[in-house]
C-alpha cells in the first residue's frame, strides 16, 4: 500500500507538519507520539522550516497498535476463561 503522504511530498514545494498518530484497533482511541517537520527543497537549502513562498502543510501518518487498557481486558478475559475451564 503506497503512502498519500508520501506522494504528496514529490511534487510539493511546501514545508509539512506530519502528526504521527497511535490508533488503537478494539476501541479505537487515539494518541499522537510525534510531530515532525518535512522541509521542501527550498526550505532545505535555507535550512528554515516554512520559509518557502507557498506556507505550511499537515498530514498524518496512523499505526495501528493495542492500548494498554485493552491488552489488560485481552488478559482478564482469557485469565477468567482458564479458571472456568479449570472448575
């Protein structure tokens, strides 16, 4: 699977904040890690981020993980599991 972001940046001439995000795949919450700075060509040879004519862009960049509150219900779960199995 190509990445949008990825052909988005190119062809742009325009700096980029990409959210790097964590999204939990049972309940679905969602927790940003990272902020980072893609600089375009001009504003690399300036070594000033957003200093291009053309502004500031955002995107996201999503992994998929388990949270600890689920991994902790995964773990109830199968724990009282074995222990009706057991009786």
């Amino acid at each position: 699977m190509r990445d949008p972001d990825a052909d988005a940046d190119a062809g742009s001439c325009m700096c980029k904040y990409v959210k790097h995000l964590r999204i939990c795949y049972v309940c679905q919450n969602e927790s940003t890690v990272l902020i980072s700075e893609r600089l375009c060509p001009p504003a690399k040879r300036s070594g000033v981020f957003g200093s291009c004519d053309d502004g500031i862009a955002s995107g996201r960049n999503r992994t998929q993980y388990q949270c600890w509150q689920c991994k902790d219900n995964v773990m109830r779960i199968s724990q009282a599991a074995r222990e009706l199995t057991r009786a």
